[in-house]
C-alpha cells in the first residue's frame, strides 16, 4: 500500500486542540476528560433523528473522535504536533501537495516536493522521519488497525414440538440449530488469511455513510464497502467471498417453562448466533408446538376435560370420579336436577402460572345416548315416557311462533 493511501491532507490545516476545547500543552487526563465530555454531549444515540441539530451533533461527534484519535496518542500528538509546527514555520515552502496550501507540484523555490518524499518512502527508501511522520498519520508506513466495533450476533429462529404434559410441567429439550456465524477461515473479518486490512475509503472508518432520502433529509446507512466493519481487504476470503459469515451447526439444551401455550413464542437470551469482535450472541426464538391430550384440553390457565354421564345421574344425582392430569382421582358430586353440559369447576388442578400457582380443572358432564337398549332397559325407558307424557317438553316453541 502506497505511503499516500488514506492520507488526509487537511489534517494540517486542522487545530485538534481547539476542537477538544483543550491548550496545545494540555496534559493526557485533560484531554481525555475534555473528549469524554464532548463524546457524551454528541453522541448519535443521544440525538437520534435527522434534524438540523441532531445532523450538526453527530458532525461534532465525528470531529471531536477524529481529534483525539490524534492527540489522544502520545505517539501520534508528537508527530502531529511537529508536523504543525514545520507547517506555521514554513518548513514546507512551497506549502503541501494536495490541499496543504501549496501549488500543483507541492515545493516552491528551494524547497523539496513532499510528494517525492512520500513515493521514495513507498518505495522502500530511507524517507526518513517524515514518511514515519506521515505514514503513521495518514494510513501508510506503520499504520495501527482500527479497532472493529462489537456487533451483536444474529437472532435465530427454531421450533419445537413437546407433549401436553411437558407443557403444563415444564421441560428441557435438545435443539439442533443451525446458524449464521463467523467464517471458520478468516474468523469473520471477510479477509483472506495471512492479509492485512486498510481503512475503509468508502466511509473512511466510520462502519456508516450518510444516504440521501429526498429533499432535505438523510440518513445513516451501514457502509456497502466494508458492510459497518470500518475496515477492508483487497483480497477477499476464498471460503466466505469477503462476506465474513459461514454456518454453524451446533445443539443446545433449552428450558421450555412450564405452563406454555400452544403456538406461544420463547425467548431464550444469548442462545442465537456469535457476535463479532467481543460482542453479545444474539438472541433465541423458539416457537413451541403443544401435541394435544386425548381426554384433556386447555383454556386459558385452565384444563378442560369432557366427562360422560348417563341420564340418571343427571336426573337423581350422583358422585362421580374423574381423572385428574398427573395426579389421583377426584369425586365430582352432581346434584339431582343437573342439565345436561353443565361445567364443574375443581379448584388447583389445572395448569402452572409463573407466580408459582395453578389453575383450575373445567370439567363438563355430557349425557351419553346408549345406541342399542336391551329389553329391561328399553321397556324401562318407555315406562319413563309414559310418566311423563303429561308434560310435553315443547310446548313453549310453539307458543310465540
């Protein structure tokens, strides 16, 4: 990489003292307080929107992290500041190429073309103090890489079917997931192996370009150069093209709490895909499937359950017993009299609320027509109707009609 890449020539020009509010002699402490200060004050998540403040905000934000980038670096400061000083003393006659206050050519009368300077640098020559100067401020020479920006893994969706019982009870399961992740190869930096990155031109590190959206508004786009990474390669990873991410096939143990709905989706924190550059996996979202009971149903924190009686019981009363899910028996007493679809209600018997208690089991009677009566029963059953023949049970749908 030439020692003129990423080179920013208005640096010169630029007073990053006075953009931290700090003296030239400032100490180390100063001008970290002083930027931790004006951070705060400016940052994008402190400002969010697109108005004309907030634009102006997050532009000193950018600014006051370009100067202590700078002078924030005992190496760094030094270089600059004897930078600075070669520049208001005229060291430089002529002024600098490209915007340093010079010609075309960068050297005036009897000075030396800067340019020259930083190609026999490049080339492996002893440019001497200043393309160490340079190279270090501007991208070339021993450029430090910068420090990549967490990112939080990716959400991963996943289902599961589980039993009615384990529903209501709770249960662990087994989850075969498989996953967006960091290329095994070149670990997620979409670079390949063995290469050395540079600073984003696109964005120029930021990770994000500002989009036009019509008119007079605009927004933050991730980079599409370096995809919000701050930095890229020239050759991109065989494995992943440069994308950065691969799959993972992994199998975690997950808690489905009890009392779980049919349908209902779980959230379990930091199960999903790795983050990158130290930041937090991403979430789990699994959405539950319940497999119904054959005798118990649900409604709500309730259980239902649908109970057969005969006529009999219904008309002279009866202590019936009827299942309870995981538990003994109970007697349901129906009073003489009962209509038929009536719902009993036995108390704690249903399923498990998160406060720790449970609801209650909806038992509801049906009468069961017999399809075949034997003789005793049939001759029974007519004896009934002619008892009761006096009393037609219709009488009242025609009255009104």
């Amino acid at each position: 990489m030439s020692a003129t890449d990423g080179m920013r020539a208005d640096w010169a020009q630029k007073d990053f003292y006075a953009e931290l509010g700090v003296k030239k002699d400032a100490t180390a402490v100063e001008i970290k307080k002083a930027y931790r200060k004006l951070a705060r004050a400016n940052h994008p998540d402190s400002h969010p929107g697109e108005s004309a403040e907030a634009r102006a905000k997050h532009e000193k934000f950018k600014k006051v992290a370009e100067a202590y980038d700078v002078v924030g670096d005992p190496e760094k400061r030094k270089k600059y500041d004897e930078m600075r000083e070669l520049y208001a003393g005229g060291g430089f006659r002529g002024g600098f190429p490209g915007g340093f206050g010079g010609g075309a050519g960068g050297a005036g009368a009897g000075g030396f073309d800067l340019n020259d300077l930083l190609r026999d640098r490049a080339a492996g020559g002893a440019g001497g103090g200043f393309g160490d100067m340079f190279g270090d401020l501007f991208g070339g020479g021993r450029q430090r890489p910068q420090q990549r920006r967490p990112r939080k893994g990716a959400d991963v969706e996943s289902g599961a079917t589980i039993s009615f019982t384990d529903a209501l009870e709770g249960v662990t399961i087994s989850l075969r997931l498989t996953s967006d992740a960091p290329c095994p190869d070149c670990n997620g930096t979409g670079g390949k192996p063995g290469t050395k990155p540079h600073v984003c031109p696109e964005c120029e590190g930021a990770g994000f370009v500002v989009a036009s959206v019509g008119g007079a508004f605009s927004m933050n786009e991730t980079c599409p150069a370096c995809g919000g990474r701050q930095l890229v390669y020239d050759e991109p990873c065989p494995t992943c093209h440069g994308s950065g991410r691969g799959l993972s096939a992994r199998t975690i143990q997950a808690r489905i709490p009890a009392g779980v709905k049919d349908g209902q989706r779980i959230r379990l924190r930091g199960k999903g895909a790795a983050g990158e550059s130290g930041g937090p996996a991403g979430d789990l979202f699994v959405t539950v499937k319940v497999s119904p009971h054959r005798l118990f149903g649900r409604k709500d924190d309730n259980l239902t359950l649908e109970v057969p009686v005969s006529f009999d019981e219904l008309a002279l009363g009866a202590e019936i017993k009827i299942p309870t899910l995981g538990g003994a028996p109970v007697t349901l007493k129906v009073p003489a009299g009962t209509p038929n679809g009536r719902t009993f209600r036995v108390r704690g018997r249903g399923a498990a609320r998160s406060d720790g208690t449970r609801g209650d089991l909806l038992a509801t009677v049906e009468v069961q027509v017999p399809a075949v009566l034997d003789t005793e029963a049939r001759e029974a059953v007519e004896a009934y109707r002619a008892a009761t023949s006096s009393r037609p049970l219709r009488a009242n749908l025609f009255k009104d009609a």
